[in-house]
C-alpha cells in the first residue's frame, strides 16, 4: 500500500533581531480593564501632600512619589512584596513598566520611601480611597464588621525577652545582694558602721555598685569564704550592666509580658497558622480591620495578643479618619468585654458582640439554676436557700477599667440534695456576680437573638473571614517584610489598598 503524502507544517515567522518601524506602545499591549488601569486611575485621584511634605527642597530630583506609590500599591496587588523583586519587575513586567513611566528606581529607593516616606502617613492615603469607596456606593460607613488575625513579625523565632524572666532575675539579685550583706555584717559590722540596716526589696544598677564597694571596703584584708569571693567578683562584673539591661528591656516591652530581641515591638502570641500544630509561640503583631461588603475600610496595628483590649483604640482611629464612627460593630465573642460593652454604649455604636458564654447558654440544659432577687440583694440556690451578700470588691483590669463583684454565699448547704453536685469544696456554696456585666450581657443576648442580629452574626462570617483568607491564602502574605511597629503597619497599609482595588478592578 503506497505511503499517504505528509503535508509540511507552516510555523509563523519569527526573529529575535528584527527591527520595528515605530516602537511599540506599551498603553496598547494593556487590557482596557486590566487592574493596573485602576491601580493609576484611584491613585491619581487623590491627594497625596502628606508624602510631598516629607521631601526636603533643594539637592537633586527625586523619583515622583506618586509613581512610587503606584508601583508600591500593585506590587503588593501582584504578591510581589520584596523590594528587589519590585526593582527586577520595573525592568521585565510591561505592566510595572507603563505604570512606572518607564522609571526604574532601584530596590533601596523603593524601600526607604516604603520605610520611610509611608510612615505615619499611609492612613490618610487609605482613607481618601475608601472615601472614594463610599462616594460611589460600594461600600458604606455605618455597618462594620470587625475581626483581628495574627501575622508574623519579620523576627528571629528563638530570640526573645520575657517579662515574667526579668522580675525572677531582679528578685534574685536582690535576694543575693541581701545575702552577701548579711554574710559582711557577720566578718566585719563595726566596719560597716551605720550602714547595716540596708533594705534590698527594690535595687537598681547604681545601687549595687555603692554596695559592692561598701562591701569591698568591709572585708577589705579579711578572711573570707572562696565561694563569697567568687559571688562578689561575679555580681561586680555582671549585676550591674544586666540590671540596666533590664531597665531598658522593660522600659520597651511597657505593658506587654514578651518582646523579640531583633524587633522589640513584635509580641510573642500563639499563631493559628503554625506548620507544627503545637501552639508554637512566635514574634507577631495582632492586625484589626473593620470591613463593609468585603472591602477593608479601616485598619490597625496592636502588640497585644488578645482582641479584647484592641476595640477601644481601633474605633479611635477609626473617627480620627473618618470624622465619623459606624451606627453598628459587629464582631465576635473575643471582644464581648465589660469594658468594650460600656464604651460602646457611651459611644452610642449599638453592637452586636458576643460574649464567651453566649452559645454555651444557649445550648446548656443544666438544672442548677441561681436566681438573683433585686428586692433583698440576694440570691436564690436552686434548693430554694436564701444566699445573702456577704462582700463587695473592685478589680481593675490591665487597662486600668475597674469592675465591681459582688460575692453572695450560702449560711448553711448541711443536709442538701445536690450539695455534691453544687459545691466543690467543704465549704458552703459561694457566687461572684459582677450585676453591670449580666445587665449587659442580657442585653446583647437580647440583641443577638433578634432576627436584625441572627442577620448580622450570620454576615459576619462572610464579611471579615474572606478578607482574612485572601491576605493570607491568596496573598500569602503571612509574615511581614519589615521591622518595626511603624514599618509593618506601613505594610498593612499597602495590603488593605492592594486588596481594594483589585476588588475594585474586578
């Protein structure tokens, strides 16, 4: 059988050195709705004197910051985060290239106007674009749902300084120095003279040196044990530099409990996030957004692990930018606090916050129910005995927001039915009620029960959750490139902006 004929392929040409008549136009090779186009569009609408000010006159040209913070903004939209792979982008990536004007600052120009140019100032670039957000409907001001997530400090994992450590080695250098005293009042008091009755509770760096040589001078050519002597040296050497070194530390942590050594305003926390499941502790910053229609419309920067402390200045900042603050907060169980539940209501957010107990309430079917009787300030045990008030204390939490507990405490539970049930110990039951907190945890009960709260509860998992998942799923953006409390929120602000107008574009 003959062979069929095999028709010869046709490739289109193609050569490396053939020269264009005209050059070509970079704006044609772009898509009209490609996100670039917005990413130029929003920036060039809004102001951006801020970053302008911080520019010095005279000297020679600068790179025009607003081209600087284009690059910034779709870079970040891109997941392109290092400053070096911005620099190689300008050089490779037509859309860099068009957006840049064919600019091509290097990676330490990018990074310093990063670090530097956006400090303290970015906010106010990011609220002119949610403005802008609310001026064409798409979002709005009055409903935010708010939530925190953890993100890891650009810091060394192993490296770190704990409060709790700090005041063990304070106390025993104290407890030490109290020692060595004591041991040269036994060989040598008469040289001591008057000094004797020294008191080492509270101890300093310069303290410890006057003590040393009142001590050295005491036991000056006397014998004394080769272990003391050894002590002495060590506590001459060491004691005074590490408890300015303790000063300094505590000085920087404030009120947090943890610091990293290589970025002291990164707090130790325990992220979701880690590979090993073991609730490994690492160096982080708690990132709080507040968001409407799944676009960020606020964001800030804590060191403090826990959500409940953070609302406060959150909604702060909040009206700062916005001359405003949101008719309804929405937010989870992690911020049902006192504190949180009273400035709301001062503030006049009506809020739809759980509490801790909230869903365990609502589902828990327990038979040992107390009653309390307004009447005669006392409570009813579920026997029916009367428990009447037998004290009142005030607690301050760490920020300083006091609390009152009322304790309510059974005569006599002898003889009871459900006493082993009841009580855990031997003696008589006992209850601590804080009457504000229950007031207003019935009324946010009442106000998540509603068919408005079911409906915003429900919202809440489908407004702030997705925003989370696309930072840090999407984005992968789950470590910060900087250091430094004011450099990351820097970051912060530059992932918010990204993930807007790309919400935009699409």
């Amino acid at each position: 059988m003959a062979n069929k004929r095999k028709t010869a392929p046709v490739f289109k040409d193609y050569c490396t050195s053939q020269l264009m008549l005209l050059p070509p136009s970079l704006d044609e090779m772009i898509d009209a709705n490609h996100p670039v186009r917005t990413v130029n569009r929003v920036i060039d609408e809004i102001k951006i004197d801020p970053i302008v000010d911080s520019y010095k006159g005279g000297g020679t040209s600068s790179y025009n910051p607003r081209m600087l913070l284009k690059v910034l903004v779709y870079a970040y939209l891109c997941n392109v985060f290092s400053s070096r792979k911005i620099e190689s982008s300008l050089k490779e990536n037509i859309h860099f290239m068009w957006l840049s004007g064919m600019s091509r600052p290097d990676h330490n120009t990018i990074n310093r106007f990063r670090s530097e140019r956006l400090a303290n100032v970015l906010k106010e670039i990011f609220s002119q674009v949610v403005m802008l957000l609310v001026e064409s409907g798409q979002v709005n001001l009055k409903e935010v749902y708010i939530d925190g997530t953890k993100i890891e400090a650009n810091a060394n994992r192993y490296s770190f300084v704990w409060g709790k450590t700090i005041k063990n080695s304070e106390e025993r250098i104290s407890r030490q120095m109290q020692e060595l005293w004591d041991y040269t009042q036994k060989i040598a008091a008469d040289e001591l003279g008057d000094n004797s009755s020294e008191d080492f509770s509270e101890i300093d760096a310069e303290k410890v040196k006057e003590t040393i040589a009142k001590i050295d001078s005491a036991l000056q050519d006397k014998p004394i044990d080769k272990k003391v002597r050894r002590k002495l040296n060590y506590a001459r050497k060491n004691w005074p530099k590490n408890l300015e070194r303790y000063k300094a530390q505590k000085e920087i942590m404030g009120e947090r409990n943890s610091m990293s050594k290589t970025d002291p305003d990164a707090t130790f926390m325990r992220m979701k996030e880690d590979r090993m499941r073991n609730g490994q502790l690492k160096p982080g910053y708690n990132l709080q957004i507040s968001t409407n229609n799944q676009f960020i419309v606020h964001y800030s920067h804590h060191p403090n692990p826990t959500d409940t402390t953070t609302l406060g200045s959150h909604l702060k900042e909040f009206k700062r930018l916005y001359e405003t603050l949101p008719n309804v907060a929405v937010a989870d169980a992690g911020y049902g606090s006192e504190e949180n539940y009273v400035n709301l209501k001062k503030l006049k957010v009506k809020a739809y916050i759980k509490y801790n107990t909230f869903d365990k309430e609502s589902k828990s079917k327990t038979a040992l129910r107390f009653e309390y009787d307004r009447d005669n300030d006392c409570c009813i045990c579920p026997c029916g005995r009367t428990m009447p008030r037998v004290d009142t204390r005030h607690r301050a939490t760490k920020t300083g927001f006091l609390q009152k507990i009322a304790r309510y405490q059974s005569m006599d539970c002898g003889g009871c039915s459900q006493r082993e049930e009841c009580c855990k110990g031997a003696s008589n039951r006992t209850l601590e009620i804080n009457h504000r907190l229950a007031s207003l945890r019935a009324e946010a009960a009442e106000k998540l029960n509603s068919e408005t709260g079911i409906y915003h509860m429900r919202k809440r998992c489908v407004e702030v959750e997705p925003v989370f998942g696309n930072i840090k799923h999407n984005k992968g953006f789950r470590r910060f490139m900087l250091r430094g409390s004011a450099k990351t929120e820097v970051e912060t602000g530059l992932i918010a902006l990204a993930h807007n107008l790309a919400k935009m574009a699409a």
